[in-house]
C-alpha cells in the first residue's frame, strides 16, 4: 500500500472545525475518523465524530469517551452495510504545530497493534484552528513509520 492522498468529505471537516471552536483552542479535542480506502490507495474520510461527552480535555491531550467511540463506529458500520469502517482518529492542538508529538506516534503504533482495530495503517488527522481558520495534516502509520499524506483535498459530495 503506497499512500499518497486522502480525501474528507466537506461536511465531515465543516464537524471537525465546530468541534474545534467549541474549545475556543484552550484544550484538545478529537475524535473518530470512518472512512474507506479505494483501489487506488486513497483514503477517503466519510464520517468523524466528537470526543463524547466523558471524553477528558486537556491542553496537550485528549482522551475519547470510548462507550461513545464504540457506538459511533458500531452505528456507521452498520448503517452502510459494512462498507465504511473504522480507519482512525482527529484530534486538534493547541498551539499552530501539526507536527505528530511522541504521544500521537505512540498512539498510531498502538492502534496498529490492536488486533481488534484491524487495522494495520491507522490514519491521524491533526488540526489546529487560527485567526478564522482551520489547518490541518493527516498522517498514516506503517511499517513503524509515521508518514505525512502528501495531498489533503476536500470532497464536495453527499
């Protein structure tokens, strides 16, 4: 698998960016990415949710409500007849760098790890909201390596 693009749907980021102010940049916050990979080696993002709400805000980290992150994967996978799966996370930083951090890399490799993930290259998007706008990256795990997306596009589709 040699990836190179990812694409999200436009009202999956438009979700991410509401979830994103709602912090106001003060904490971190994330959540789930479902989504599918073409024949092309592209990653196609679908749905994300939120953090749930026990998720736990902090200024470099978060952590998701996993009873709610469950219900959510659970929901979409069935909800498209198992065609959109479970393909990783988001999560916003607080300061203007989307550099993955040594806590981000450590989780990407313990998602890879995961046997019930089923997932060997999870998917990181990392984005940061400033001056009106949403910045973003998105990374993948393989191999023991993390590595950056080299395109990021936006899909204007239903």
């Amino acid at each position: 698998m040699n990836l190179e693009d990812i694409f999200i749907k436009r009202d999956a980021l438009s979700f991410i960016e509401n979830e994103v102010k709602k912090t106001d940049n003060e904490v971190e916050t994330g959540g789930i990415l479902m989504g599918y990979y073409t024949v092309k080696d592209e990653v196609v993002i679908t749905h994300c949710s939120g953090p749930g709400p026990k998720a736990k805000h902090r200024k470099y980290s978060v952590t998701l409500d996993s009873a709610y992150a469950q219900k959510f994967v659970d929901e979409i996978y069935l909800q498209t007849n198992r065609n959109i799966t479970y393909i990783g996370d988001w999560h916003s930083h607080t300061f203007n760098d989307l550099t993955p951090s040594r806590t981000d890399k450590k989780e990407l490799n313990k998602i890879a790890k995961n046997r019930l993930s089923r997932l060997e290259t999870p998917i990181m998007l990392i984005v940061c909201y400033d001056d009106q706008q949403l910045f973003k990256k998105s990374f993948y795990y393989k191999e023991k390596k993390v590595c950056e997306f080299k395109n990021l596009y936006t899909l204007d589709c239903e």
